[in-house]
C-alpha cells in the first residue's frame, strides 16, 4: 500500500528511500546481539563491557537539590537559554577545575540540553551548503551528521595509534582546507581513550588561525584523567578564545548521563551564534534541572570519587585483558579502553573486522563489547559496568578473562 509519505520526506533523510535501508545501526546490531545472546544461554551472566554511560546514579547531594526544587512555583517558568546561577556555576567550576579565568557567564556561557543537542545545533550557526567539517573517526558522529543535513560535506581525519590517536592535520588536501568551515576534536577521546596536550591544542588554534577554522572541542570525558594527566581545556590555550568553542556535559564526569544538562563556552559571537539558534529550538532545560547542575559543579568530590573508581577498574581490566594476548594500556582519560582485536582463534575462526570479533564474542561468551572499525580493527571496552562493590568488580573482570581464555584468541 503506498503511503501518503512516500515523496514527501526530506532528501537529506533519504527521500522516497526512506525506511527502505536494510543497514542496522551499529548500537541496535549490539543491541539485538545482547537479546539474542540472553536468550540462547540464560543461565550466563551477560558481561556488559560496552556500555558508554556511568554506571553510578547522581550524587544525593544532586538528588536532593532536584528534589527540593522541582515543586518551587518560581521554577515552572521556560528557562529559554538558561538562568544566570547556572551560567555562573560554570564559570567557577572552569576556573577551579580548568584554571579558566575571565569568562563572562553571561556572554561566554550557555547552557544545553545535554552536549548532543549542542554538537548537532553548532553546525546550524557555521555550515552553508558546500562547507566542510573536518571530523576526527572513529568518534562521536552527530556534528557531521547535521553538517550532511545541511548540505555541507564531512571530511574524515583517521585517528590512527602511530600518531597517539591525535590527527594529522598536515594530511588535509588544499582543496579541502580552502572548502572548510569547521573542526570537531575530541579530547579524552571517546572510544581510544587517548588524551591532548597544550602542544596539540597549540598546534590546533594555530591551524585554525591559518586556515580561517571554527574549532569544536567535545570535553565530555575531560574531566576523567588518571595517573598524573590533569584535566585541560582547550580555551586554556592561547590564541583558543579567538577561534574555538568548547562543549561540556555533566553526563559523565557527575554521573548524569539521563538529566541532559551541558554548556558550551568559548568565543562570544561564536556562543551568541549558537544561543540564537538555540532560542528557537529549544525552551530551556527544567530551571530544577540547572539548579541540581549548580549542586553538582560546586562539588567536583563526586568527579574525584568516581576517577579513583575508573582508575581501579581500569587496572583490573588492563592486567585482564593482557592476560588473553591483548596489547592494552591503560588510558590517560575517559572511561574507555580501547584495543586492536584479535586476527581469529587458534581453531581457524577468522575476524576480518572488528565487529566480527565482537560478535563472536557475545555469541560465544556473553561478553559484549563495541567494535570500530573506522581506521583499523579495534573494540571498546568500558569501565562502566554494574558492579556494586569492589570485590565485585574484581569477580566480574576475572569472569571475562576466565571466558575469553577459553576462545584461545591469536593476535
């Protein structure tokens, strides 16, 4: 039966072919394997170690503060581009956190809805029909999917482990570089875990500068950083303020992943630009919600304990995942550990991909984890498991190594 839709949906959706794809989303792909898996072996415990959100809920100080707020009369009004507390909270907390000085909250901050309502709203103020945004892979996609949305193109920067995951900016073709508008980086790195330094961040507003570029940084992991590598924010380098803007999320660092609640910070026009785009998209997040965020910015200990949680496990995982034939290092940031996956098993299987191995795994062993395969063959492993005490955590991970022993893995 044909539908009143057929020609009536958007080109940048697909046009008359929308619907029709047999592709599967990646995460839907583990997702249904993670189904299937369960079903066939109920009485194995599923190990979850792709799972990319905190498996602690916010803080009750955070609890609390949502709790007594959300029935105050003077917080049922829209918040629009959100209430100066917050702004001001994220100024104090860039400073302490940061070492940030000098932002005017008022100009140089704007709340979101979380960072990916941000990261698909910024291409909206930048990208005309033929822009480029550079974008580092494998990573976060929903930037270079507005800037497809918008007409613009994607050009990819492969984030390779012979240059620590950073990219190579000398690579870009002129043509390229003359067509582009914006840059996405992400740092710590979400899925390698790999983190900047201020020569890289250097080296970026340098480039920027140069090549007339609009730098995005995503700071979600930022503030999760391990053995001596302390948190740094882009806008801390020189030059920064000029040319970028960064996103920020209390998804992780305060276990929040559910409240969808952020800021972006950063060049005041390029700020004013997005909040003019934000007006009239959005009407604000809960006034409760931000409230609840001030509690959380103003109590970075929730960030320290749960860093010296990740760091623990990631000891456990690394030592674990050595132990199978792995070549895994702990990372300096995030809550991701990511590794090249394995060439097949010692019985013949072969994985010509990474997702191959990944499934396999979860087929066999009921370990699932996530497989990229954007510039090389890797899989994710995430701290971020259920585990609700630290003995726990020790069973869990000595589980996954005991399972995956068994496959006789060949690297």
């Amino acid at each position: 039966m044909n539908s009143f839709f057929d020609d009536k949906i958007s080109e940048r959706l697909g046009g008359i072919n929308f619907g029709k794809s047999t592709d599967i989303y990646k995460f839907e792909l583990i997702k249904r394997a993670k189904a299937a898996a369960k079903l066939a072996h109920p009485e194995i415990s599923l190990i979850d170690m792709g799972v990319g959100e905190p498996d602690w809920p916010a803080d009750d100080v955070v609890v609390k503060a949502l709790a007594e707020e959300a029935g105050k009369p003077e917080n049922r009004w829209y918040a629009d581009n959100g209430i100066p507390e917050f702004q001001e909270a994220a100024a104090q907390y860039l400073e302490k956190v940061y070492g940030l000085s000098g932002l005017v909250p008022s100009e140089n901050i704007v709340h979101g809805i979380g960072s990916k309502p941000v990261l698909a709203i910024l291409p909206i103020c930048f990208i005309n029909p033929g822009d480029i945004l550079l974008t580092t892979v494998p990573g976060y996609p929903v930037s270079g999917t507005y800037t497809k949305y918008l007409g613009g193109e994607v050009f990819n920067l492969p984030l390779l482990e012979s240059n620590s995951f950073l990219p190579d900016l000398a690579s870009i073709p002129p043509a390229i570089l003359k067509k582009a508008k914006l840059m996405y980086i992400n740092y710590p790195n979400n899925p390698t875990g790999a983190v900047a330094n201020r020569e890289f961040f250097k080296n970026v507003v340098d480039f920027a500068l140069k090549n007339g570029i609009i730098v995005i940084h995503d700071a979600a992991y930022a503030a999760l950083t391990y053995d001596g590598y302390e948190p740094l924010s882009f806008l801390s380098v020189d030059g920064s303020m000029e040319v970028g803007l960064e996103v920020h999320s209390l998804s992780k660092a305060f276990n929040m992943t559910g409240w969808r609640i952020g800021f972006v910070c950063g060049n005041n026009k390029a700020v004013k630009a997005y909040a003019t785009v934000k007006d009239n998209t959005d009407s604000g997040q809960f006034r409760a919600i931000q409230k609840a965020g001030i509690q959380a910015l103003r109590n970075t200990d929730i960030t320290d304990r749960t860093v010296e949680k990740y760091s623990r496990r990631f000891e456990l995982l690394v030592n674990a995942l050595k132990e199978v034939g792995f070549d895994a290092k702990k990372p300096k940031g995030s809550f991701y550990c990511y590794v090249k996956a394995p060439s097949g098993t010692d019985d013949g299987k072969v994985f010509n991909t990474a997702s191959e191995f990944s499934e396999f795994l979860i087929t066999e062993s009921l370990i699932s984890t996530v497989p990229w395969d954007d510039a090389g063959k890797y899989v994710r492993f995430s701290v971020t498991f259920e585990a609700e005490s630290i003995q726990k955590e020790n069973d869990v991970l000595f589980d996954m190594k005991e399972r995956m022993k068994k496959l006789k893995l060949i690297f």
